[in-house]
C-alpha cells in the first residue's frame, strides 16, 4: 500500500513529473518500426509522456521525430505531404526536416531569413529490436543506444505485439512482473502438463506445475531486479522446485519467464499519464521463434482484427465488458471468456482506474515483488532529485544485452540467482550482496 503522495510520484509522468524526467533520460521505444517502413510513407501520430509528435522516415530513409503542430500556426502536421527530405505543412507549405529545421518557407519572402530563425521541436530517433526509439532528456545526458535485451544481435528474430490502452503504466508494468497472477488469469492459456519445462504449443502454452502459491524470492540490482516465483512440480516435488525468473529493466521492460521455443518480453511506454504503450513480445537468437502474423494472432492482437491501425482495441472494450464469453466460461478450457493472453489481461489493468488507487489496498505474501517494484522506482526518482545518476545508468553497468529471464525445474538445493545468466551477468551479480534489509522491508510492507 502506498500514500497518495507516493502513488502520485510513481504513476504521473507529464510535464515536470519526477518520474517522467527520470524516464526522459533513458532512450524510449516510441514505436515499432514496422509503423514507418517506407520512406515517404505516411506521418504516424505518438503521444509520449504527455507531448504530441510525429514520426516519419524521409526520403533517404532517415527518421523523424518531431512536434506534432507546426511552429508557424500550430497546424497538425500528421495530415502534412513526406517529400523530398522534409515533412510538408498542408496550411502554408512550411517543410521540416528530421532535426526540426526548416528547409521550405515558400509563404515567406526569401529575404526575410525567418527559415534560419526558426527550430522546430524535434527529438534524435534511432532503430534498434524492431523499434524506433527516441531521447526526450537533455542532450549533454544522452547516454549512448544500447542493443535491448529482446535483440541482443542483430540476428535476433523478432515478433511484437501492440495496443494503445487507457490507463497508466505502472499498473501495466506490475502486471508483468506479477507472476502470482498467471496460475489463475491465465490458467486456460499456461495451462499444467507433465512436461519437464515450459512449451509452446499453436494455440497455448504449458507449465510443469499445478502450484497457485508460488513463493517470491527478489534480488535487487542497479538497473532494476530479478526475482524468482518458486513453485512445486508436478513431479518430484519433495526434491526439486519449478523455478520462474522475471527481470525488470527499469524503466520500461519486463523479461518474461521463456518457454522451451522462444524468449518471452514485455515493455511499457508511457503516453501520458492516463494512457501507456504495451509491447507483447516473442524473440529467439535462431530461427525458432513464432512469426510476426503468428505471433499477433497467438495474443489476439491483429491489425485490422482486434486493433486497429493506430494499435487501439477494436472489438473489446470496457464498454462491452470485454466480449467476456460467459457461455464459454461455464465449459472447459476458458476461465477467464477472454482469448489471448493479452486479452486477459487488459481488463485487469484497465479496471482499476486509468490510475490505480493504491491507498486501500490489501497486498500479500505473493505481492513482494510488486512492492520492491514500487521501492525501486520510488527510491530511484528520490536519488535522482538528488544528483544521482538514473537508475541502469549508472556503474558497475551491465548492458542489457546480456541481462536474461529462466524458467525450469531444477534442484531445491539450487542457487536461483545465477539461473539463466549470461557470463557477464554473471560476474555482476556474483559481485553484489544480497540485502536482507530489502527482503525484510519488503515483508514489513505486506
């Protein structure tokens, strides 16, 4: 349970916001790639952190992100013409490049000079993992592109799911790294068999244990913290333990536990403070993980079909509950009357508020590692209003190309917090000491 206060300081993220400014200084995936493929393709409208852009690949292929109303007399300039190495205003023909200058002026006499005069809000945009990303912080802070942790080469095999949603990012962010919450929101989907680890089947997944309490273990780090969600198998449960390690990449990604096929990502990007970005993602180093087109269909998130062009649900929504299929809910193998993963969760995060109220809440032991999130999060806008370097930034740093999640079955006598590492994630975490005081903090909040 938070205060008011805290609960302000963790979800608002607009304007001057504490927690917005600490996002600002990590880069940011604004959008997926895919959504400006073609150079002189279509002006894509993006709202982040409160601030309305848009994003365009000019002629040469370079990217632009840059404010959405035009500097001259605030014209939306998602309905502008991408022409030769600019972004055209419809109203007076002012053209804007990807750095925000202004190459056209054809309303203004040349001699004039007003062109030279005028800087266009514009923001530095790269591509990296199937997303275009942005630095919204100050330049002299800009800290350099790092290969994510979904595309850690560039042979990576990438697949992303997206929905524009309504309501704010942490309520998002803590339902990824709820592991609590699968065993019952997404039991007709990660579904119990007596399989010795997590697999991936056309239409759902399977896990090695029928465990509703899984018992929550969490290992803080300077980037943000693993945790390992400790459960019993199906099979020699005396002896061995069904363990499930989530990591959180402060300030936007989650790693999901994998299943035998394919790497399991999630990233949340705030769009203000009442609407977030939510980023379903599958990847593999080989030629295993699920297609594009698959993959969407796997979470029921078609374009066309379940969103549409701008990511924004099509078919379910609050005010049709959902489509939740009662019938269906009454057979076998449908739990929730929601399809799709995704599905299932949408609903929870969206029905709590387009801000969670985390005053009256009633929190237990499977929800420590929702209240190290908060303190992590917390504790790292405070460092930050105080000088500190932002949280993942700072040394020793470990890029996030090596960080990892696991899942598997393995010896209770087993160390989980070296399970799944990199070697060089290794050496880091071999490096740090566990706090008890953060697990005994962390137990006294419940």
């Amino acid at each position: 349970m938070l205060t008011a206060e805290e609960n302000e300081l963790l979800t608002r993220v607009e304007g001057a916001a504490p927690m917005g400014a600490l996002m600002r200084r990590h880069w940011i995936p604004a959008l997926l790639s895919d959504q400006v493929a073609r150079p002189d393709g279509d002006p894509v409208r993006l709202r982040l952190f409160g601030e309305d852009l848009i994003a365009f690949r000019d002629t040469q292929g370079r990217l632009g992100i840059i404010g959405e109303y035009c500097a001259h007399r605030k014209v939306s300039l998602a309905f502008g013409r991408n022409e030769d190495c600019g972004l055209r205003c419809l109203y007076h023909g002012w053209k804007f490049d990807v750095e925000g200058n202004v190459v056209e002026m054809p309303s203004e006499p040349r001699e004039s000079n007003l062109a030279s005069r005028v800087k266009h809000k514009a923001y530095p945009a790269r591509e990296a993992g199937g997303f275009v990303w942005t630095y919204m912080g100050p330049s002299n802070d800009m800290p350099a592109l790092e290969a994510p942790p979904w595309a850690p080469t560039d042979a990576a095999k990438v697949s992303i799911a997206r929905w524009d949603l309504p309501c704010n990012w942490a309520q998002i962010t803590e339902g990824q790294i709820d592991s609590a919450h699968s065993s019952t929101l997404h039991s007709s989907d990660m579904r119990p068999a007596r399989v010795v680890t997590a697999e991936a089947k056309d239409t759902h997944w399977l896990r090695p244990s029928t465990d509703k309490q899984p018992r929550i273990q969490v290992q803080v780090t300077n980037y943000g913290m693993r945790y390992a969600a400790l459960r019993r198998p199906i099979t020699n449960a005396q002896t061995l333990d069904y363990v499930r390690i989530t990591t959180f990449v402060a300030p936007f990604t989650s790693l999901i536990p994998p299943n035998s096929s394919y790497n399991v990502a999630s990233v949340i990007v705030p769009k203000d403070d009442l609407n977030s970005y939510f980023h379903f993602i599958a990847w593999t180093e080989d030629d295993s993980v699920i297609g594009q087109d698959a993959w969407r269909k796997f979470c029921v998130g078609q374009i066309g079909i379940d969103v549409d062009a701008d990511f924004k649900p099509i078919l379910r929504h609050a005010s049709n509950n959902y489509l939740q299929d009662r019938t269906a809910m009454r057979g076998e193998g449908n739990f929730t009357g929601f399809p799709g993963i995704p599905n299932q969760d949408i609903p929870m995060w969206e029905s709590m508020g387009r801000i969670s109220d985390r005053t009256s809440e009633r929190l237990g032991a499977s929800d420590v590692a929702i209240i190290q999130f908060r303190r992590i999060m917390l504790d790292a806008v405070a460092r930050f209003q105080a000088g500190a370097t932002p949280i993942g930034l700072g040394e020793p740093h470990l890029p996030q190309a090596k960080l990892r999640s696991y899942q598997g079955v393995v010896s209770k006598q087993e160390n989980w917090r070296l399970l799944g590492a990199s070697d060089e994630e290794r050496d880091y975490l071999l490096g740090m000491e566990e706090s008890d005081e953060d697990r005994e903090m962390a137990a006294a909040a419940i």
